[in-house]
C-alpha cells in the first residue's frame, strides 16, 4: 500500500509554499505586461483596453487592478524591472568607487548580461518605446517610473557616500546626470527602430558613447572654472 503524501509543514515548508505564490503571482505579473505591449502594438494605445488585456492574459479584470493601475503601466512594466536590477547591481559596487562610475559600470553590467538579457532584446520593445513621443499618457507612465528608479538610486549613493541628500547635491546631481545620459541613448535607439544597420541599433555601445560624452563635456568644463562678468 503507498503512503500518502504529506503537504510541507514547518518552516521550511511555508516557505516552499511561499515562493510558488511568489513564482505564480510573478507569472501573472508577466503574462499581463505581455499581453499589454502586444495589444498596445497591434491596436494602438487608445484602442486597447485593460479587459482586452486581462483576456488575453487569461486572468481577470480584477487581478490586473491588483497588479496594475493602468495600460501604460502594465505595458512598461519591464522599464521598472530593469530600474530595480541596475539599482540592485549599483548596491554590489564596491564601496570606494566614485558614485558616477558606479553607476555607470551598474548600467554597463545590466546591458551585458547573458544570463539575463536586458529588456532592450526582447521582441518590440525598441517599437514600444518609440511611441512615447506619440502618445502622452504612455510617456508620463514612463516617467513616473523613471523617477522611482532615481529616486531610488540617490538613495544608494547618499548611502555609498555616508551624507545626508538635504545637505549634499552630489548624490541627486550624480543620478541626474548618469541617468540622464542613459535616457538620452534609449531614446536615440528607439528612434532607430528598424534600422540594425545604423549605429544606435547596438544599444550597449551606444550607452558607452553618451557616457563618454558626457565625462568629455564635464572635463571641458572642470578645466574652465573661471566665471564670466
């Protein structure tokens, strides 16, 4: 006669338990910022609608509001992803190097990795992205997100430099800056869309050049100190 299978208990079963709700609700999460980038896409940004999406995500109407406030949001969901994963990479730097190079290097390790490639390779986002300049709504989703991962990253670096970002304008001009720099390489690559030949299509080389801009542009200045009256 088999014995029966007994559920996980204790500890270390809630914790089992735990992370399949985590790995579920992660899944879904997924599946309805898929579904919004494709429906977004095929039908445009006013055409689609959340029910649209929650069917095509086979979920309902309700577990989109729990996961999403709206379309845009759902549809972006991959730009707050990869702010948490540069910020997460901007934490492990080591604690001596200057706040700017952290966060360049952060960014530089998040479009690098293999393991886990950075949204820019995944299907129509560069296309995605591109709409920002047609669509309003759509672009203030992107920046209410690209603020929160800022926001964020001043954080770390008021952390990195033991200050206090009331005080010191390093750690908000630092992030400003680099993050600015980032933004500014996206939006060429995405104005690019459809062009592999140009030489925005590779995204990574691109952040290095408008990273290398910039620390050109600031030694240009730094040399000049002297003000003009």
């Amino acid at each position: 006669m088999t014995a029966m299978r007994q559920s996980p208990s204790g500890p270390s079963g809630v914790r089992v338990t735990e992370d399949r709700r985590r790995r579920k609700a992660r899944q879904t999460r997924n599946a309805l910022a898929a579904a919004a980038l494709e429906l977004i896409l095929e039908r445009g940004l006013a055409d689609t609608t959340v029910e649209a999406i929650s069917e095509r995500a086979d979920v309902t109407r309700r577990t989109f509001s729990r996961n999403f406030t709206g379309k845009e949001e759902a549809a972006l969901d991959f730009v707050r992803d990869d702010g948490d994963r540069i910020n997460a990479l901007l934490r492990t730097r080591p604690p001596g190097e200057p706040p700017l190079l952290a966060y360049r290097r952060a960014v530089r390790a998040w479009l690098t990795d293999r393991d886990d490639p950075a949204w820019h390779l995944r299907p129509d986002v560069r296309r995605l992205l591109a709409l920002l300049d047609q669509e309003p709504a759509l672009f203030a989703a992107y920046e209410r997100i690209r603020v929160d991962a800022q926001e964020e990253s001043i954080r770390i670096i008021v952390d990195r430099l033991g200050t206090d970002d009331a005080r010191d304008m390093r750690p908000a001009v630092v992030v400003g800056a680099a993050a600015g720099v980032l933004t500014a390489a996206l939006r060429q690559w995405a104005r690019t869309a459809g062009d592999e030949d140009s030489a925005a299509a590779d995204l990574a080389a691109l952040v290095e050049r408008a990273y290398g801009a910039l620390t050109e542009e600031a030694a240009s200045a730094a040399a000049d100190s002297t003000t003009d009256k």
